[in-house]
C-alpha cells in the first residue's frame, strides 16, 4: 500500500509537507500542493483514517451497511449486533449510501457486517481480496474473508405457502418484495417449488416492495378481481399489514374472504386483530450471530457459514378455504 513517504520521495519534500498538500493546509504553496495531489493520484493513494490515528492499525470500530433504516426488523437486528460488539471492546457504527463504501477501502472500521443492496457482489469480492473482513446477510459469496449468516427464507416461505394449501386454498396471490432483493428472491424460489407440487391451485403474483405501500396496492388488484375468497402470502409483515389496514375499509374480511400470512414477526402482528399468521425467526440472535462471527475472522479464527432458522406462527389471519 502507497504510503506519504513515498510520495514525499517521489515528490523530493519532506512527510510533513505531504501530510499539509494532503489535508488543504495553506502552509503549502498552490504549486508545491498541485503536484504532491498529482502524485498521490498516480501512485493511487489511499488516506488510511485508522492508521493516522493507531500505530496498528485497529480501529475497534465494526460497520453495517444497510440500504435503508426503515422497517421493524432494523432495531432486533442493530440490538442483536451491537450487544455482541460491546462485549467485545468494539463500537458499532450504522452506514447507509455509496459514499459510506470509501470506510472499507480506507480502513476506517475493522470489518463490515452488509446487508445493503447498493454494494455490487464483485465490489465485496475485491475488497475481500484486500484482506478486508466481511459478513454477508444478503447473499451468497465464497471467499475466506466473507462469512454468510444468511436467514433461512427457503424454508419460512415453504412453511407459508404450505400452511395455505394445506388448510385448502385453491387461490393463492403472493406479494413480492423489490427487485434485486435476496430475501425476495429466495423467498419466491420456495414458492414456486411449491406451486409446483400443489394440483388445482391458482398462483397469482404481484410485485411489491416490502413496505405497507406495496400491500396497500396489492389490496386494491385484489378487491378489483374478488369473486370468492383467497389466500394472500406476502413477502414480509409490513406489506401484510398495509394490505390488512386496505381492507379494514371495506366490506370484505380478514381470516373469512381474504386469508393473509406475512414473514417476520415484528411486534405490531402481535397486537393485530385477527393475528397475522406469519413466520418468525430471532432478529436480534441474526445480529449477534453476525457481530460474532466478524469478530472472529477479525482474530484471525476459522468460521463456518451460519444459517438463521425460521418457525411458522399460526394466526386467526388464515381461515379454512
């Protein structure tokens, strides 16, 4: 790695004024800085923040990346991580957006736990590369410095569209989440596997985005095209319940002509009545199971791929077909 004595060689300058070119100080001549900034760029200098502030380079500090802050499941989750983290002697630091990518590169944080749809696959593979320690919970990567603590969505989602068929729904309409997403897309896998298999059963689906909004315009295709009572899987609770608040508004009811099951189990499906029937899983064990094992291939220790387990919650949400 390209450090400041080497541009201050190539450059014939002294660390120091390097260091000043580098951070904007005036005590350096525009011209004396235009060339030192020219050199960084084709040496490709890299400003490491972790070093210029620990002699080894640690900056006890773990990052998430996340797409975005909004959902129920988050708070489980960041709880879940950063109990581990502090018991540890680590903070934990939340990211969000592309500009928050430059913190591996530049070594501001240890390691990296993502579960953020804006980095690219090959991105996480070339920082892997650089010896940089990363947890996956949103896909699939094979490399020694990136661990999968993935949730089992295969197996929540056979579990819902099983739980439908077999209380005899003949027509099944499924929610899905935003393209590109893992879960989604896993989650849809083990639908179809299912549809599959089930004999005189109507599969309709209908992109969502795992927010009320989705749930809410899914109601609204399935008020238009009623004509005898329906099962509804959607993809994650929040969509389930946008759709269940649409149809409080109407004459048709929760559990008797629309049956609904969503995944997640956050808190508010505890209150909801009839009971959302959904599938649950521990949110905050996924992230301490997360912050542990980034910690451990930060030690240097072998780890092996963890997969988080799901059970199904029965609610008066699903009726009999």
């Amino acid at each position: 790695m390209v450090s400041i004595k080497d541009i201050a060689k190539k450059a014939g300058v002294s660390i120091s004024t390097v260091s000043y070119a580098l951070n904007g100080s005036s005590k350096v001549t525009d011209e004396t800085s235009a060339k030192i900034l020219a050199i960084a760029r084709e040496l490709n200098y890299v400003p490491n923040a972790a070093a210029r502030t620990l002699k080894k380079r640690e900056s006890k500090i773990v990052g998430v990346f996340l797409t975005d802050f909004k959902g129920d499941v988050y708070g489980e989750l960041l709880d879940g991580m950063k109990e581990v983290c502090n018991a540890q002697g680590y903070d934990l630091i939340v990211c969000s957006g592309k500009q928050s990518h430059r913190m591996l590169p530049e070594r501001m944080i240890d390691g990296a736990i993502i579960l953020d749809q804006t980095f690219s696959s090959e991105e996480l593979i070339q920082y892997a590369d650089r010896n940089h320690r990363i947890v996956v919970l949103d896909r699939e990567l094979d490399h020694p410095n990136i661990n999968q603590v993935l949730l089992d969505n295969k197996a929540g989602a056979t579990l819902a569209t099983e739980y439908l068929v077999e209380r005899g729904h003949k027509k099944i309409y499924v929610v899905t989440g935003p393209d590109g997403s893992y879960d989604s897309n896993q989650r849809m896998k083990a639908v179809k596997l299912v549809a599959n298999r089930a004999e005189d059963v109507e599969w309709i689906e209908i992109p969502g985005n795992f927010k009320k909004s989705g749930g809410e315009r899914a109601a609204e295709q399935i008020i238009q095209e009623y004509t005898e009572p329906a099962a509804v899987f959607c993809l994650n609770d929040d969509m389930a319940i946008g759709l269940c608040d649409r149809l409080a508004d109407t004459e048709y009811r929760i559990g008797e002509h629309i049956h609904v099951i969503g995944f997640d189990n956050i808190e508010l499906t505890r209150y909801m009545q009839p009971r959302l029937a959904t599938i649950d899983y521990s949110k905050q064990k996924w992230g301490a199971l997360a912050s542990e094992q980034l910690i451990k291939i930060i030690s240097g220790e072998k780890v092996e791929h963890e997969r988080i387990y799901v059970t199904l919650v029965e609610g008066e949400s699903v009726g009999w077909g």
